[in-house]
C-alpha cells in the first residue's frame, strides 16, 4: 500500500492510477453495453422481459452464498472507488495543470493536438453530469417520469421516449466515447505498453472500440425513438 | 616573458608517463580544501570541471549561457578522431601523432601532439561508458569514418552531431558532480577579467548576466576553457556569443598569446544571404566526398547552373589536384574559392559562393543513396537557402571556423602566469598552423578528462593555498576597473550600434587577414583598426543601464576586445613572414601557389605580450624541434 | 517585405509585461527569423528605445538557446526546426506575428522574450547520467550494442532542451525532455544498473520543479525541433511503475 502511495504522489503515478482506473470503468462500460442489448430479445412469455430478468440475475448472483444483492454491491463499491480515483486524479492533475502554465499565450494555435485530447476535461465533467442523473433516471427512477421497481425494460422504453432525454443520452454517450477514444489510446503510453506493433494498431483500435460501444448505446434510444422498441 | 614549455626528458612515447609520475601529490582528503575554478563548459571546460569533481577538489564553474549544455561544442558535426585502429587499416597512436604534426605544418609542439595521440584511446572509452551513442555496425561495433582526407578510418561519429553527443556526455558527468555537490555552478555569469595577487592567478571578476552585478570569485588555480575567436571575423560558423575576452583580458594581464593569426577557414559553408545576415552555416566536410566543385569558365556568367554546359564549367580542384581533387586539403579548397570569386567567377546572387554539385552523384548512385548519404545536410540546406540541392547545384563559400592561435601554455597547459590555465580551443597547444578535421573534439576532451585535472593537482601541491577573498585589495581594483569600463561604453551615447562596429571590424580582417594576407593589407589593417577603436569608444550606442539583462552591454564588451585583439593578430601575421598552414601569405608561395614555410627563421611559435591599446606589441618566441616527424613539404598534386 | 510585429516586452522577472506593435520595413525573405528581429532591434534602437532581449546562440538549430513562441506554436509554423532556422520566406508581406516568450511557472521570464530553464539542468542532475568516473572505463568495443538501440538511444539522445515541449504542452509538463534523456541512456547496456533508480529521481526532480502533468496530448511531439516521440513517455512511465512496485525510493542528496 506504501509504494502505491508513493506511486500515487509522482506526476506519472496519478496518470496510472487514471489509466488503472479508467480501465476498470472501461470494462464496466463493456459489459453495459452488452447488457442493454438485451432490449433488443422478445418479451418472456409471463409479461416480463429478459432485460427484467437479467437485472434480477445480477442481483440475485451468489445467493445464498453471499447476501442478496452482494455481488452488485461488490461490484458497485469497486466502480464506485474506480470513479472517486479517476476523478480525484482528475482534479489534481488539472490543478497542477493550471499551477504549471498560470499565463496563456495571446494566440494559440490548437492544432497540433487533437480535439479529443482537448476536451478530455470538459468532456470528462460531462460524462460525470449524465452519470448522476443517469443513476437518477433508471436506478433509483428519482428523476423518472413513471418508474417501476423492476420493470426495467419498461422504464427504459418510457424514458426513452421523451426525445430530449434519449436526445442528452446520445450527446452524453458521444461525449463518453470521445472521452473513450483518447482514453484507451492514451492508456497504452500510460503504462508504456508498447512496441511496434501496438503502436501501429493502438490508434484504430482506440477508434474502432468507441464507435462499437457508440453504436452499442444509441441503437437503444434510436430504436426506441423510431418505435422499434415499445411497452 | 618567460616561455618554458617543460616537456619532459625521455623517448616521446614514454613523456607523459614520466610526466605524471613526477607530479606531485595531494592527499585525497586534502583535495577539498583546493578551490579551482573552471570557466567555459564546452568539452574542455565541462570536462575538467566535471573530473576534477571526482577527484575531490572544491570546483566553481562558470557559464555565461543559462545552462552548460548550451557551449559551442555542441555544433560540432563530423567527428572525433582516435587511433583505436578498430578498422585495421593500420592506424596506430605514432600515425595519428604524425598525420597531426604533419597536418599542423610543423608549427606544433611534438610532445604535446604525441600526447593528445595517446589520449584519444581514453577519450573513446570514457565516452561510450558514459552512454554516448556513435554510429555502429549491424554487429554493435563501433563504426568509423574517414575524414578531412586521411589516409585511415579513425573518427568515430555520432551521425552529424558528434559535438553534441560528446558535450551531452560532458554536461551529464558535470550535472552529477553538482548533484554531489563537488561542483558549484554559476550559469549567466560571464568572466570579466582575471585577478592576479602576487604573480599568480588567484580568481576571477564576473558579472550577472540578468542582475548585472560585478564581484569576484577566489580560488587557488583558475582554469580557463572558453573557446576560440573566430567571431573577429564578426561572420563565422561560431556561434553568437564566442568571443575573446576572457584569454583577451588573461593577456592584458600578461599572459602571452601565442600565434592569434592561425585562423581556420573551413571551405564548405553556406554563402552570405545578405548584409543583414549574422552568421554563417557549415556544412559538414563529408559533402565533398561525392560532390564536385566547379565555376563558370567565363568570369560574370550569370546563367543558371543547369544552363552552362559541361565545356564552360572549370571543375577547378579536380583540374589542379588531379590526386586529392574535391578532397583537397581545406584551406587548400577554400583559397582556390576565394581567388575564384575574387576574380568574378562567384556564382549566386550576390556572386560570392562557387558550386558544389551533385548531379553526377545523383546520376552514379542514384537519388536514393545521396538521400541516405546526405539527407539530412540537403535538408538543412534548403531550408536555409530554399533551393532543392537535388535539382540546382548547392553554393558553397568559406568561412572562418576554428582558431589555432591561444593562449600560450606549456606541456601541463599552464600559461606563463603560474596558476592560469588554458584548455581546449582557448589555448594554442596541439593543432600547429592548421587543424585536421575531427581533432578538435579529440583536443578538448583530452585536456579536460585527462591532462589538466592531473596538472592542476601538480600545481596546487606546492601553490599558496586560500588567504584570498573578494575583499583583497586586487580584487578590489579588477573589479573597479570592470565596473569603470561597463560606465566607459554606456556613457559614450553614440550614434552607431555595437553590431554595426563588430561588422565593420569583421570586414576589414577578413580581407587582410583572412584566407590570404599580404605585407601591404596588413599594414593597412593595423592602421584602420586604431581608428575604427577610437571611433567605437566615441561614437559607440549602448542603451539601458549596467544593472539588469543587457545584451548589447555584453555584445559592446566583447566587441571591445575585438577591436584590441584584431591588432594583435594583423601584428602576428605581417611579422609571420612566410606561409604556412592556413596562414597564407601571398608574398611566400611555392611554384605550384602552395604555401611555403620558412623553416629556417620561422621554426617557432610567436607569443605575443600585450603592452596597452595602441602600442606595438612585443614578440617573443618558443623554437620548435623535430625529432620524430621530418621537416618536409605538403604537397597534394 | 512589411511586417506588423506583435512582441512580448517584460521589463524584468516582476515586472508585468504586455504585448507592444512594431512595423518593420525592408525584411528580406531570406532572412532568418533571428536576423529579422535583428533587424528591428536595429531600427529600435536608433529610435532610442531598448532592443528586444531574446536568447540565442548557434543559430543553426543545435545549441537549443533560442525558442520563443511564433502566432501560437513554439518555433514557429515549420516543423522540426527552431526559431532561428525558421526563414522568413515562410510569411508573407502584410502578415502580422505574434511572438511571446515560452510560458511556465517553472520558465519564469527573465526579460522579453527570454526565460530561465535551469529547471531542466537540475532535472539531469536528479539522475541523467551515467555514474562513470573520467578514466575507469574499459575498451570502448568491450560492449557491443545492437544497431537498432543505439539508433533508438540517439533519436532520444537528440533533445537539445530548448524546452518547446513544456512550452507547447497545455500542461506545462516537460515529460518529454525527462523522458527523453531517460530513454536515451535506458536503450544501453551502460544505463541499466540504474535504470529504474533514474526513474524514480527524473519524475520526482520534474514534479518538484513545477512542471505540470502529461495527458498525453502529443502537442510535444508536434512541435519538437528534433522530432522526439511521445512513445519515450511509455517508457519512462513504465520504469516508474516498476521502480515504484520494487520499492526504489528517490535518492536525494
């Protein structure tokens, strides 16, 4: 715990931990993806979806060997922590940022770096915002207009189809690929992962990824907004 | 003055080891309590200050860049030379020692060049083991190269930034030592003058180059590694800021100065753009490997290149040097040059430059290999120039580049001011009247790993130790002497800018003694730089105050000294009367217009005491002996 | 050509500087772009003002002492050359030019356009070397080394700490310059026995000196006059993480 305390203090200890981080909330980000495709599976017969009972599943996994809901839980707290250090790291590295360069240039001329790597920050507290109201809307449904424990399928077909909110859902995914995109290529010099092959597939890869999970997302919404999706 | 070169006794091969020997002593815990001073951190100042580090001493080191990295060395491009003989084409340390005596036409000292022979073995060892990347072979053997026209492969390079390599390796040794604290660091301080109390150098006068303050700095040795003057010529592949005033004052203080007019004019530079143009660019001698030099037969013909045809162009070094042709030797190359564009054959738009020409190049080999050959120099050359060597013909002029002449030092490089030392290109030891290409790094790093730390130690066992701080009374006068000539030049309100006097300067010694010089052109020199000093003190224009970063403050400093120094080198060469090297001159030219050396009255170094601004300086002289090189004639037809 | 030049004047480190309007006349597009202000400080100083201070040296791309920052990019519009290679054939008549001194904390401006990057002298001292002592070395062809790693040692070993990274940067960090030097001597068998120690010393050195972070944005790279990659980065991050989990600490003196 010690050397990754000490790990943690340096500069290139913060990005490490960002990249470990970033890595753990990536493949959380997977699995998501995966799993909201299931609204795309026929209705069970009993009136329920299988969305429904995917998300009985996941908190129903383990029992009785540990407590109903302790998986999730487990995994919960993991994320949980995965987003405090990402964001925590976020922040110092920003203000040491700022404390670095405390005068800008009069002309500056942005294009030598790329857009995504600009907006990682904003894009960032972006992603972050829709989280929130994200847990919000289909987790615990405060900001839902008519949310039913349980019936997941059936909150996300109703949620979705306000066009402004599967309008900010889209906005929001396309800000969190863009910030996947840098992301994952970025991670390879983080952990200095690299050698010439790598080097040569790590940006189309980076790319490739977020334009699956981009499509992976927003085929939902789309397909609700285009009624292929109903109650 | 006193001129001892004290080279030791015995058979040439064994002096340096005899000589270290005899030295005496200081107990390692003593060390310590020794403070030298080290001013410069090229190769040879960075060096020495590094080593001695090591060894214990308490060093103070100086800069007037803001980091040590930033000294001249670092431009070197071709090479270094060492008689590894890891070709096995038959180098040995008897055969680099000759081509250098040789090379150096016989105005060296044999001694110290078979020294410096020696030494290259070390310099290589130490610099690889010190993580300097030369070139290598697939098999990760070090690579080697054949340069300036020797007959052997013996210089090692590290692509075309050899300087730099061996300077990083020096300014890293150096970092470490002040990380241990072995070594103080004084970065934007330039040197101001010498203190002497009691006939030995015992500290230095300095000022800040951003606060602007003037105080001294005591120590029991001073070592001195700042490099050569080439900047007189105001134009030169010197960088900006080399200048002379740290040997400069040394020699008002009464060091002698020994053979300022063996200047080096390297053939293969970039011509002059413009009267705006502040420095020239050299192009690595290796161009001339596949290129071939030629002019338009017709003096002012000003068709393109493409357009003249083969029977008008005068591929003149192949037609004078059937053997060496575009190798020829480089002042050999670079008069040819001049006298060409003297006599209106210069090509380019201001008619000063002559072509070096790859065409048949391109044609023999293929673009393909003059690109891996030559890549990176076409590069650099269009974008200085904007033309596309691959399809017009480069221009190419000469340029001063390197200066023999230095401070004189005996065999342990100390001046004949006990205690001052002069290392590197600041001294006047090694290269004779002209420097093979590739020796100059080779130089520097031998009297700063290898030579001096030792002969300093030498020094200091039976030296004064301490008993010397700022506040001494001769200090105290330095400093008051410094101060009153930075009010002198902010004072003098003038019209005119340092730049404009520096160039002015530049003008008149590079056509009197520059590449050739004559008895008539030198007096003529000696008379118009008085005149153009005593303009400069009058009419000089140095705004801003003394006390914070001021550039032309410290341009108008250094151009000051130019204007004593200049003197002293147009007295050197018109009293030099013969040629040799690359001190040309014209009334002493063999039949086939070669210089020609007069070894029966000039077998000797000239060293030259200052005697005051204005006054005629005298000439003492160290006799030279040759004993395993015999005395003969180049000779390159 | 006719220029309207834009330049940063800072009278000393606390002073406040601001940006003050210079036209210039006769500006030859062969000229440098060091030659050219040359040329204003010329015509500045025989309006008898103070010429624009502004580092340099060598003037041919080698030494790293000038740099400054050109409409928005360190060293100017071309690629992988310094200030004072850049020629000003690059612009045209009427064009307007902004030039500003590299800008961080750990940069602080002495005058004009000239900054102190002693920062990065005591980054090399923290651990970019070599531990040899002049004249303990063994036969120089003792230790053969790959072809291919000394090529990757010497493009890392060609920084020449202008310190266009750190200016460019958005963050101030000067990773890059660290881990340049870091790689350089990490390529070599020579540099392995204190491989990992460098490391650790390098970031540490670097934090300390108030550089800011990499995010990985590769505005280095671009602007690099010697083209070092990014790709040195993952090296050195590499190293740190292994010096860190084998629980080397930074040495300090």
């Amino acid at each position: 715990m010690r050397r990754v305390l000490t790990l943690y203090r340096s500069s290139v200890g913060k990005k490490i931990m960002m990249a470990i981080s970033g890595l753990i909330l990536f493949g959380f980000i997977v699995a998501h993806m995966v799993g909201n495709l299931k609204a795309f599976q026929s209705p069970n017969g009993d009136g329920t979806h299988p969305l429904d009972t995917y998300a009985e599943f996941l908190r129903e996994v383990g029992y009785p060997l540990v407590p109903e809901g302790g998986i999730l839980w487990a995994f919960r707290l993991v994320l949980l922590a995965a987003v405090g250090v990402h964001i925590i790291a976020a922040i110092q590295l920003w203000s040491g940022a700022r404390t670095a360069r405390p005068s800008r240039y009069r002309k500056e001329d942005s294009q030598v770096f790329s857009y995504a790597s600009r907006t990682m920050r904003w894009g960032g507290v972006i992603v972050a915002a829709f989280v929130v109201y994200h847990i919000l809307h289909f987790t615990t449904g405060h900001v839902h207009p008519d949310f039913e424990y349980g019936r997941v399928y059936d909150n996300l077909v109703v949620g979705f189809q306000n066009p402004l909110v599967a309008g900010f859902y889209i906005v929001a995914v396309g800000a969190l690929c863009l910030h996947l995109y840098h992301g994952l290529w970025s991670v390879f010099t983080t952990l200095g992962v690299q050698n010439r092959k790598i080097d040569r597939i790590r940006r189309p890869l980076a790319a490739g990824i977020s334009v699956v999970l981009f499509v992976g997302f927003v085929s939902v919404p789309l397909a609700v907004l285009t009624r292929i999706l109903t109650l | 003055m006193e001129l001892d070169a004290k080279i030791p006794d015995g058979p040439i091969a064994e002096k340096w080891t005899r000589r270290q020997f005899e030295m005496k002593l200081i107990n390692p815990s003593n060390k310590r309590k020794y403070k030298v001073i080290v001013v410069g951190t090229g190769l040879a100042g960075g060096a020495a200050a590094a080593t001695m580090g090591e060894l214990g001493y308490d060093v103070h080191c100086f800069t007037y860049h803001d980091s040590p990295r930033r000294a001249h060395s670092i431009s070197a491009q071709g090479g270094i030379n060492a008689a590894k003989n890891y070709q096995g084409d038959g180098d040995s340390v008897f055969r680099l020692f000759y081509d250098t005596v040789k090379g150096g036409d016989f105005r060296s000292r044999e001694a110290n060049v078979y020294r410096l022979a020696e030494l290259s073995l070390n310099i290589i060892d130490q610099a690889v083991a010190q993580g300097v990347p030369f070139a290598r072979e697939y098999g990760g053997l070090l690579d080697n190269r054949s340069f300036g026209g020797a007959q052997v492969s013996r210089t090692f390079y590290a692509r075309g930034q050899t300087g730099q390599q061996l300077l990083l390796g020096c300014y890293q040794a150096l970092e470490r030592q002040i990380h241990e604290g072995a070594v103080k660091m004084y970065n934007r301080h330039e040197m101001m003058d010498v203190v002497i109390v009691d006939g030995r150098a015992r500290g230095i006068v300095t000022r800040h180059l951003v606060t602007g303050k003037i105080e001294a700095h005591m120590a029991d040795a001073v070592v001195l590694g700042t490099g050569g003057y080439s900047n007189v010529f105001f134009l030169s592949t010197n960088a900006k800021a080399c200048n002379v005033t740290s040997i400069w004052r040394a020699a008002k203080r009464g060091a002698g100065f020994a053979n300022p007019c063996f200047t080096q004019i390297h053939p293969t530079c970039i011509p002059q753009s413009g009267e705006y143009q502040s420095k020239l660019t050299l192009m690595s001698e290796s161009l001339r490997n596949d290129g071939r030099i030629w002019v338009p037969k017709k003096a002012g013909d000003d068709r393109r290149a493409g357009d003249i045809p083969e029977s008008e162009r005068d591929y003149y070094l192949e037609r004078l040097y059937p053997s060496f042709g575009n190798l020829s030797p480089r002042d050999i190359a670079s008069r040819r040059a001049k006298e060409l564009v003297d006599a209106g054959h210069g090509v380019g738009p201001l008619n000063n430059g002559v072509y070096l020409d790859f065409r048949d190049a391109i044609q023999r080999l293929g673009k393909g290999k003059v690109q891996e050959r030559y890549g990176n120099l076409f590069q650099m050359y269009e974008k200085i120039t904007g033309e596309d060597p691959y399809s017009v013909p480069m221009r190419i002029f000469p340029a001063p580049h390197y200066t023999m002449g230095g401070l004189w030092v005996d065999y342990d490089l100390m001046t004949n001011i006990p205690g001052l030392f002069a290392i590197g290109e600041a001294n006047f030891s090694d290269h004779g009247a002209n420097r093979l290409g590739a020796s100059a790094l080779m130089q520097g790093l031998a009297d700063g790993y290898f030579i001096l730390p030792l002969t300093v130690g030498n020094y200091l066992a039976e030296a004064p130790r301490g008993g010397v701080d700022p506040d001494h009374p001769a200090a105290r006068d330095v400093i008051a002497e410094t101060t009153a000539l930075q009010e002198r030049l902010l004072a003098a309100n003038g019209k005119r800018s340092v730049d404009s006097f520096h160039m002015e300067l530049g003008r008149i010694v590079w056509d009197h003694c520059g590449m050739a010089r004559n008895d008539s052109g030198l007096k003529e020199a000696l008379k118009r730089i008085p005149e153009l000093r005593e303009e400069f003190w009058r009419d000089v224009k140095v705004p801003g105050s003394g006390a914070d970063l001021n550039q032309s403050l410290e341009k108008a400093g250094r151009v000051a000294d130019f204007m004593e120094f200049a003197e002293i080198m147009c007295w050197d060469a018109l009293t030099r009367d013969e040629s040799c090297g690359a001190h040309y001159r014209e009334e002493h030219v063999t039949e086939e217009g070669e210089a020609k050396r007069d070894d029966e009255n000039f077998l000797h170094g000239a060293v030259w005491e200052f005697k005051g601004a204005g006054e005629e300086p005298v000439r003492h002289e160290e006799p030279l002996h040759f004993e395993h090189v015999p005395l003969s004639q180049r000779s390159y037809k | 050509m006719k220029l309207k030049l834009h330049i940063w004047r800072q009278a000393s480190p606390q002073a406040k500087g601001e940006f003050k309007a210079y036209d210039l006349d006769g500006v030859s597009p062969h000229m440098s772009f060091l030659d050219m202000l040359d040329l204003l400080n010329e015509q500045i100083l025989h309006e008898g003002g103070e010429p624009v201070a502004f580092e340099h040296d060598c003037r041919e791309g080698i030494c790293g002492t000038c740099g400054m920052v050109i409409n928005g990019i360190a060293h100017g519009p071309e690629k992988l050359i310094t200030a004072c290679q850049l020629h000003m054939r690059t612009f045209n008549d009427g064009d307007e030019i902004w030039i500003e001194p590299w800008r961080a904390a750990a940069f602080p401006v002495m005058k004009d356009l000239v900054v102190e990057r002693a920062a990065f002298d005591r980054i090399i001292q923290s651990g970019g070397y070599i531990s040899v002592r002049s004249g303990s070395a063994q036969d120089a062809n003792a230790i053969p080394i790959p072809k291919e790693d000394a090529d990757r040692a010497f493009d890392a070993a060609a920084c020449i700490g202008c310190g266009a990274c750190v200016a460019a940067c958005p963050n101030a960090s000067a990773m890059l310059f660290t881990a340049a030097k870091a790689a350089h001597l990490s390529y070599l068998p020579q540099g392995q026995t204190e491989r990992l120690q460098r490391a650790a010393n390098m970031v540490t050195a670097h934090d300390e000196e108030g550089f800011g972070n990499c995010t990985n944005h590769g505005a280095c790279q671009e602007v690099c006059p010697k083209g070092i990659s990014v790709d040195y980065i993952g090296r050195l991050n590499r190293d740190l993480l292994k010096a860190t989990l084998s629980g080397v600490e930074v040495s300090t003196r």
